[in-house]
C-alpha cells in the first residue's frame, strides 16, 4: 500500500505515466514503513518527505499536494 500511495499519490518528479519508471521510489518504502510503524506523526512524515524532495532529489521546494499524501499515508495506519 505504501509503495502504491507513494507512486500513485506522492510521485514528485512525475513519472508515474511511465509503466518502467514503477521502481522510482522504491527505495524510500523502507523508511516511509518504519516512520509510519514508529508512530511517527505528519510533521515528521512530511519533513522526512519534503528533504527527500528537496535534498535528495534536488527539486527547489516540497510538492504542493505533501499534506494531501501524509495523510493518506497516516490514515493507512488507523491515524
């Protein structure tokens, strides 16, 4: 589910048109997963995205729709 939302709903360089590109962000899963799991609430699941975003993958500032996907996210853990 995870994996879903954040290729789905999240997607910051926009690519999930691509059929190929499905792996894009598979590797931010594991972290996304033990933050969610930690009880981690939305500021530090949306800072820990938005430096992703911006450290990572070095776009100038978090996606606007970030508030929209932390809660999507925190939702699938009953929060």
């Amino acid at each position: 589910m995870v994996r879903v939302a954040l290729w789905r709903d999240w997607d910051p360089i926009g690519v999930n048109d691509c059929p190929e590109a499905q792996d894009e962000y598979d590797s931010y899963v594991g972290g996304v997963c033990s933050l969610l799991l930690s009880g981690a609430d939305g500021y530090k699941l949306r800072q820990r995205l938005a430096h992703i975003e911006t450290v990572g993958m070095g776009l100038s500032s978090p996606c606007s729709h970030l508030d929209d996907v932390v809660r999507k996210l925190l939702a699938m853990v009953g929060r």
